[in-house]
C-alpha cells in the first residue's frame, strides 16, 4: 500500500477559498456538518497543517468530496477541470508530443492551434489557476503573525505554521509561473488585498516575473533542507528548481538573459544529494515515491485523492486499441492520448555514427534473409573492436534469418545448432526479430552476441498501431503511449481495487530536468558553468536509458531534442517549444500543427493563451492579450 504521510482535509471551507463571496450576505450557519466557517477553522490548531494540505490537493483533486459532486470551480464537467488534467492539455496537446481523439468542445483546438478566448478548456485551466493563487493568498491572510499571535499560537506549532506560510508562498508562486508562462499579464491580488468584491488589477508579464523571483527568493532559506520535508511537501529544492526554470524563460517573460542564475540554482540542486533513478520506467509507477531524482511531485492514491484528472486520466485516456488495460493496473482504456511521428522519430539510433567509432572493416559480416542483400550477399560488415578475434556491428536487420561468414564465401561459415550463443562451423541458421543491433563475433571463443540498439524511453505500443496520422480521432492511427502505469516495480496495481484511480504521482520536477536545464544554460552563455559538465549530465541520462551513442558535444539542437526524449508526456514541451522559438511561426512544423496533417507555421501570437473571455468581461481593468 502506498505510504504518504501528508493527508488530505475534505471539507468544504467557506470564506477561505472563495473568489468573491460576501460574507455579510450569511446570516444563518452552514446546514452541512462538513462545512466549517474559516473564522471557527483555526480555533484547532492541527487545522493549520490540514488547509496547506488542501492547497496541495488543488493540484490533484478537482473538488471537495472526489472524484466529482462539489467542484471548486463551475462551468466545465468536473473531471475535465482538475488541475493537472487541463495544464497536461495545453502545454502537450499543443505540440507534437500529443494528439487527443475526443471531439469535447474546444478541445481539438489545442493540436490545430486555433484556440480563441472562448475556448472552455483554457478558461478551466484559467480558472483553476486563479482558484489555487486565491486559495494560498486565504491561507497566507489567515495566518499572518499578527493572528497568530491573537490566537496564542507559539512554540513549536508557531514554528510549523511559519514553514506552512513558506509552503503556500511556494504554491502561489508556483500558480503564478503557470500564469506568466501561459497567460502572460494577467490579474494580480495578493493576502495584502482586502477580502470581498472586487476587480483586480491586471499585472505586467515583466512586473509578475519581479514578483514571483522575490517570493522565491524570499523564502528558499527558510524552506525545510532539500530531501527533509514529509513527501509531496516543498522544500527549498522545489523553490530552487522552480527559479531555475524561471531564469531559463526569463528572456521569454521579462526580455532578461538569466542564465547565470540559472546555473546559480541547477549547481545548487546537483550539489544537494540528489540522485539520479537508474530505471527510467520506475519514475511513473504506482510507487514511484521511491524513486530516486523527483524533486517536487503531485500526489496522487488511489483511495484519498480520487478524481478524473491527473494520472488517472494520462493512464486511462493513453489506453486503446490492442492494449491491455490490466497490464497497466487499470481497469479500462478511454481511447484517447497518442503521440506523433516528430516524437517518435527523435529515438531513432545513428547508426552510421556508431559505426564510424569502429576500427577496420573485417573479412567477416552476416549474410542471411534478415540481411540487406539476402542470402545472396554482399554480406553486412562487422568491423574491427580493437580486441583480437572480436568483430562488431551496429545494423539494422528485418525478420528472418542470419548467419556469420568470412570474405563473402561459403567456406567459412558459423551458425548455432543449439540456440544458445555459442558458435558452430556450418551451424544453423540464427533467428532474428526486425530491429537494430550490436551484433559482436568473437571467432576466439566461439561466441557471438545479438544487442537490441534502443533507447528504453522510447516507451510506445506499436501493435495494431500506424506511425502516421491520418484521422485524429481513431486511436490506432499514431503510436500509443506506455510511460505512465498504475503498477508497481513487483508488478501489482494501484490501492483502488476497483482499477479505476490512480496511485501514481506526477513528477512535476525531476533531476533530469535540471541536467538539462543546467546544459542548456551553458550554451547559452551563463556564467559559472561548464560545457564538459553538462556533457557529461547529457550522457549520464542516455546510458541509464541504454542509449549507445554518447556525445562528445552538444548544441541546443541537441539539448531540445533530448529534453523530448527525456521528458515528453511530463508537461515541459509547449514552454520549451516557445523558448526555442518553435512553437508557432517558423519552419518547425509537425504532424496536425495548424490542423493540417502534414503541419503548417501558425501566428505567433499564439505563443501565450488568450484571457478568457468571461473574465475579460467581467473585470473592466483587464486587457486582452495581443492577436486574440
């Protein structure tokens, strides 16, 4: 059973989290024994920790009792609205790491990018934004020195309600990045704004990029130690992660180069204790709390955290086709998430690359049905290794049949009577599956090897599956997903027996994004880096995912390419893509940009999202973003 030991509060707490509520207008107590007035909420001083928890729970759950029935926000199903869910829709959907089949609305207006401010997918994502600014802004009110000095709150819980403040300015400054990334100028209030109606006012991109590194700033030394805190908490590896990514964008936000501070803050992550997993697939498992590099999760059980976004819905929606939804600890497929043929083609291994670390062509190759010329020959290459009798190659084979032989002849010839990787004259033919190899003939011993070349990220169901994209909606038409599983390393599914939600955390940072964060700070010139390093970080995360290139150099080409390979599926594309100039305008196109299916440059107004247009009704101090 999963064991988190920060627990969620499921009550409905009136006037805290509310956006505009007047209280004057309740003149009668809540009917409802669940639901607790915030002026009453603190008299219990465990109460403290219980709302921070919920402010956490805003980034997993979508409601008060879960998985639906009293929604924190209106206006969108329920399960659509959950914060996770719609932020993974609009920094992934939008790129060519994902398509989604569901015709809901707005919603094919993400991978077609012709999203207007109407779109109710990007006013949900908007709206819970603003619900988790607004609901660590009531914390922060409700726990200002002054109050708990009032409520005779001292010694160690005053020490612990102090971290709690830290902790909801981390989570508010969090929802605020999402906004400046996202929305760009968009309303600002903070705990120093009187509670009650009113319209707030609208805040530069520029002046909120200010106000977010200050609040970071302001509390990364008093943030419990990195890897000190209760799982799923914020420490100050969290806030320094965060203002890494925050200094990478930075010319995007505010027109600053900040990659020395960049590198200030990766430096500080890396030297911290951190480690890197040594099984990539271990990091979206139902017990990847045990996995080794994530930073900063979102949680999720099962059994306490219980909603339709999340992970619940990244496992679930990937689910089609010929897949098996047991063997991901689910109980069913929604048919839904894909991925293109960009992503895809990003894992295919160089080959000639490989083969040009190689010494001398041998006299010795494969000939065979599995071989590029057949049985007929000219037969495959193996080359020298630099060990005496010990032949290699990387090839690509197809299914059928190989055999060794020397100069082109029959006459000396090896095969393998028992299947067993031994070697013998005039043996028998060796099955092969279609794929790309290191193959190795030691003619010493008598002895040879068949190594599938992949990269173990590259995690997609390919059975019953076309690469292309002819119909977004049919699933089997693109590669499946296989990433994310509600299954632990021993193989056993998620707490909720039902198969229905998920245990599975999201890791919202990891640290192999500040590798790459790190290496992509250096080549854009950040002071107190250094290329080799990040070289080596680079190199580090393609041997644990038994990718035989390593690289000598790097360029950003690289370092884009590889943070796909690294982190698709995991919320980071869209942001990348704009940084990289990328994401809209320019000649990178992909499968469905532009809702064309070969792809077509769109506007680059396009690089942030509209201001919904029912907040920009309601609230006159605010303006439209530009090109909407």
């Amino acid at each position: 059973m999963k064991k988190h030991s920060f627990k969620i509060l499921f009550v409905s707490i009136i006037t805290l989290f509310t956006f505009t509520s007047c209280l004057d207008d309740l003149d009668t107590l809540p009917e409802d024994k669940d639901i607790v007035l915030a002026e009453d909420l603190f008299d219990d001083p465990a109460a403290y920790k219980q709302v921070l928890a919920k402010i956490y729970a805003g980034l997993a759950i979508s409601g008060q009792q879960g998985p639906a029935g009293l929604p924190d926000i209106s206006g969108i199903d329920e399960g659509f609205s959950q914060y996770l869910r719609q932020y993974w829709l609009a920094q992934e959907v939008t790129t060519d790491e994902a398509v989604i089949g569901w015709a809901d609305g707005s919603l094919p207006d993400y991978h077609e990018q012709d999203w207007t401010s109407g779109n109710e997918f990007i006013t949900a994502l908007y709206n819970r934004i603003i619900y988790q600014i607004t609901s660590a802004n009531a914390f922060l009110r409700q726990t200002t020195p002054e109050l708990l000095d009032s409520r005779g709150v001292t010694g160690q819980l005053l020490e612990d309600v102090l971290v709690y403040r830290d902790e909801a300015r981390f989570l508010r400054a969090l929802s605020y990045y999402h906004a400046l990334d996202l929305f760009g100028n968009v309303p600002f209030v903070t705990e120093a704004d009187e509670v009650g109606f009113f319209f707030p006012e609208q805040i530069l991109r520029t002046d909120l990029f200010s106000f977010i590194e200050s609040e970071l700033l302001a509390i990364e030394n008093t943030l419990i130690e990195p890897l000190a805190n209760e799982y799923g908490r914020a420490d100050k590896g969290a806030a320094w992660t965060l203002l890494a990514k925050l200094y990478l964008n930075a010319e995007v936000y505010s027109g600053q180069n900040k990659y020395t501070e960049c590198l200030t803050y990766t430096n500080k992550i890396i030297n911290a204790g951190y480690s890197l997993e040594s099984d990539y697939q271990n990091l979206f498992l139902a017990d990847n709390y045990l996995s080794d590099g994530i930073i900063f999760p979102i949680v999720f059980d099962g059994l306490h955290t219980q909603s339709y976004g999340g992970t619940t819905f990244l496992i679930h929606a990937a689910i089609g086709g010929t897949m098996s939804p047991a063997d991901f600890g689910v109980n069913g497929g929604w048919g839904g998430n894909r991925t293109t043929s960009a992503l895809v083609d990003l894992f295919d291994i160089d080959v000639s690359s490989l083969q040009a670390s190689l010494g001398a062509a041998s006299t010795w190759g494969l000939v065979g049905s599995a071989t590029t010329n057949g049985w007929d020959g000219p037969d495959m290459t193996l080359y020298e290794s630099g060990t005496a009798n010990v032949f290699v190659g990387y090839l690509t084979l197809a299914d059928g049949e190989i055999k060794f032989r020397e100069n082109n002849d029959w006459g000396n010839n090896y095969g393998d009577d028992g299947a067993d990787g031994t070697a013998e004259s005039g043996g028998q033919n060796i099955a092969v599956t279609a794929g790309t190899y290191k193959i190795t003939f030691d003619l010493g011993a008598l002895t040879y090897s068949i190594e599938p070349i992949t990269d173990n990220r590259a995690m997609f169901h390919t059975d019953g599956q076309t690469k292309e994209i002819a119909d977004i909606p049919t699933f089997t038409e693109g590669y499946a997903i296989t990433k994310f599983k509600n299954i632990d390393r021993a193989g056993n599914p998620g707490s909720d027996t039902t198969g229905e939600f998920t245990d599975t955390d999201f890791p919202l940072f990891r640290l192999a994004d500040v590798y790459l964060m790190y290496a992509e700070a250096v080549l854009r010139g950040g002071a107190g880096g250094d290329e080799g390093t990040a070289v080596g970080y680079i190199n580090q995360l393609r041997a644990r995912s038994n990718n035989p290139a390593s690289l000598n150099s790097i360029d950003l080409d690289v370092i884009l390419d590889e943070r796909a390979r690294e982190l698709y599926w995991e919320g980071h594309r869209r942001t990348d893509l704009v940084r990289y100039g990328r994401f809209s305008s320019g000649d990178y196109v992909w499968p469905w940009k532009g809702g064309i299916a070969e792809g077509v440059s769109t506007s680059s107004h396009l690089d942030i999202f509209p201001i919904p247009a029912t907040d920009l009704n309601a609230n006159p101090n605010l303006t439209q973003n530009q090109g909407y």
